[in-house]
C-alpha cells in the first residue's frame, strides 16, 4: 500500500470517528441498535464510494489507453 493510499485511508477513517463521536454527544441515551444503524450506514457508503471510484479509475484508465494508444 503506498502513502496516498494510506493517507486517504486515514481521512476517512477520522471522517467517520468524527461524525460518530458527535451523533454519540447529540444522542441522550445509548442504544446499541442506533448504533449498529450508523455503523451499517457509514460502512456500506464507505464501501459503495470506493467501488464507484474504482471502476470510474478502471473506465477513465481504458478510455486513456484507447486514445494514447489509437
């Protein structure tokens, strides 16, 4: 893995600490299922974002080539 990866990595990650530690301040009792909810919901659309930005790198890396290469 190199350093851009791990740095983007990271931001997300602190990204999503972020917003759970506020939701968790807001909130005035703890419930796990409320919890489980967030967690699901920050996952699926972490997840859901990279598999976007992945197969757009993939479309834009083939339609580069096409063009470079004729």
């Amino acid at each position: 893995m190199d350093l851009a990866t791990s740095l983007v990595a990271v931001g997300l990650a602190m990204d999503s600490f972020s917003v759970s530690i506020a939701n968790g301040m807001a909130r005035r009792k703890f419930q796990i299922s409320n919890a489980l909810k967030i967690a699901f919901f920050f996952g699926g659309f972490q997840g859901v974002m990279l598999l976007i930005g992945w197969s757009m790198g993939v479309y834009v890396m083939d339609f580069i080539a096409v063009l470079i290469i004729g």
